[in-house]
C-alpha cells in the first residue's frame, strides 16, 4: 500500500512524524533523480492549481516551490502582497477566499503573523503550506536542510548541529530544532544570551555562548542572519554589527584552526562578512548552494504527497 502523509496541511515541523519526514526524503530522492534528466518535468499534478501568496519578501523560497510546482506541472499562480489589493484594505480571509473561488487546490503562504497559516486551514478549503510564517515556523526549510545533511553525511541520527546566530527571531532554527531532534540528531544553539530564548533548554537543545567551543562541538554549523526585520526596533541586542561578527561571524581562519573538517551551512539570504565571510561561504566546506537545490526537490515532495493524501479524502 502507497505510504501516506499524517497530515492533511504543512504548517510545521512540530505536527509530522518522524515517519513523515523520511517519507518526504524518499519522495525527494525520485524527485532529485528527475530533476537530473534531461526533460526535469513530470505529469503527476496535472489536475492541481496551486496558489503562491506571499505576504513578505522571499528569493529562494519563492522560486523553488513555484519551481517544484511546475516541474509536477501543476498550474500556478502567483500573488505579491505589494501588488495586490491587501494594499486597499482587503483582508487575509478574503484575499484567500477570494483566490480559492477561482477553484485553487493547495495554498503555499508567507506570512508576518505566526500561526496565520493554521488559521487559513481551519477557514478554508484547501491544502496549506507553510512558507514561513513570522517568528513560528519554516517547515520546508528545515526539511531541505536536514536532507542536505542526510546527503553529505550519509544520515541525521547522531549527528550534532549548531545553529548559531539570531535564534530568538527565526522561525528557521525552531523548524530545524523539531526535525533535526525527530530525526535523531544533537542539536546546539550559540549566540548572544539576547539573541537566544529563555528557557530554550525545555525543548532539549544545548545552549553555548563560546563560538569555538560549539564549533568544536559540532559535525555541522547552520549560521543564522540576524532577523533584523523582526527585531524590537527599540530593544539593542549587541553593542554593534561590528562586536557581533567579531563575537559570532564565521571567517576562515577559525574554521581551518578547528581539530575537524565541520560542514557550513546557511539557510540565506547571506549577509557577507557579518555571520559568515565569503571565503567560508565560497569554501568546500559549504553545502549552501545545495541546500537550494535540495529544496526544489524537497518541496516537490511535500506538494506531491499533500496532493495525494487531498484526492483520496475527496
Ligand atoms: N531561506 C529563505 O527562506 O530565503 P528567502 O527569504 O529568500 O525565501
């Protein structure tokens, strides 16, 4: 019998199974295989329109599910809160509302407002999707990175992984703290005691404020950009940028002092010379440019397996 997802939306790493996400990594591995053809497109969602709606600005993630979309030939739509009518006032349940009456299937969403994607499934008739939504959750991301992880070393379980930067603003290292702990990774958080929630230890992860101590720690670092967008403009986390990447910023002198070769990673957008240098990003070290192609196949996994667990409800 075809394995089926537990879940009728992707709203968070924190709802799936361990079951769940190895069946998405299964599913990504025939995706990752088609996408190496020479024709990178199959038939499967043909009957499927999908509705991109992003709420705030994104590169990567964008791209790749409308990407993945298109490579299972699904129709698409695409709709920019700055060039939409949200600007004249319009709601977020009639925006969707609106949308869905055109007959859409699944909703892929970025939002500012955490949780603003279980309130859309609880209101309307589609699969949901998870694009990110403010400081809660980032469900593919954090699928694709732990499959990059899978893929340059072989498995998750047992692995120790760092992530280190911003943690109290990224919905990036919360999604990755639910999979990489599911999947049966050790997983660190490093940074500035104001940039790392309190009481973050209750969900099992170790927290270290010496940044050559949580390398030396580690099989792989995730290095985090500060969530300048999402920080209390009145609130000063550091002293100043430039403390900050003396403090936390990744360089190559200190990755080659290590005692062992770590994998880099960066779920992006990159700020140079702030988290990381460009010599590190750059470096054979850094699995950040597969990360990216991880994630087309990744998403093509999710939107493929939510499609499927739709038409047999139906
Ligand atoms: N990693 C990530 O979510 O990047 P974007 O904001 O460019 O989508």
């Amino acid at each position: 019998m075809e394995k089926k997802l537990s879940v009728d939306h992707l709203l968070g790493i924190k709802d799936l199974t361990k079951e769940d996400i190895e069946l998405i990594f299964s599913q990504a591995d025939e995706f990752k295989e088609v996408l190496n053809r020479p024709i990178k497109k199959v038939p499967s969602l043909r009957d499927i329109t999908v509705a991109n709606l992003f709420f705030e600005n994104s590169t990567r993630t964008r791209l790749s599910f409308e990407l993945a979309e298109k490579r299972l030939s699904a129709d698409v739509v695409n709709f920019s809160a700055s060039t939409s009518s949200v600007k004249k006032g319009e709601t977020l349940i009639d925006t969707v509302n609106n949308i869905l009456a055109m007959k859409v299937d699944m909703v892929v969403m970025r939002h500012s407002a955490p949780g603003s994607c279980l309130f859309l499934s609880q209101h309307i008739d589609a699969a949901i999707v998870n694009a990110g939504d403010g400081t809660h959750e980032h469900p593919t991301q954090a699928l694709l990175d732990a499959y990059s992880i899978r893929e340059k070393l072989g498995s998750v379980k047992g692995k120790k992984v760092v992530i280190v930067g911003d943690i109290t603003h990224s919905r990036v290292a919360i999604s990755n703290i639910y999979c990489l702990q599911k999947l049966g990774a050790q997983v660190m958080v490093c940074g500035p005691t104001t940039l790392i929630p309190r009481h973050i230890e209750k969900m099992g992860v170790i927290v270290e404020h010496n940044l050559i101590k949580a390398l030396e720690w580690c099989d792989v670092a995730n290095m985090l950009r500060i969530q300048l967008e999402r920080q209390d403009v009145n609130v000063s986390y550091f002293p100043s940028l430039r403390e900050y990447t003396m403090q936390y910023g990744l360089d190559k002198k200190t990755l080659d002092s290590l005692s062992k070769k770590i994998v880099v990673m960066h779920p992006g957008p990159i700020n140079r010379g702030v988290e990381i240098t460009s010599d590190v990003a750059d470096s054979e070290q850094s699995i950040i440019l597969d990360q990216v192609e991880n994630g087309v196949a990744i998403r093509m996994a999710v939107i493929y397996l939510l499609a499927q667990r739709r038409r047999t409800a139906e």
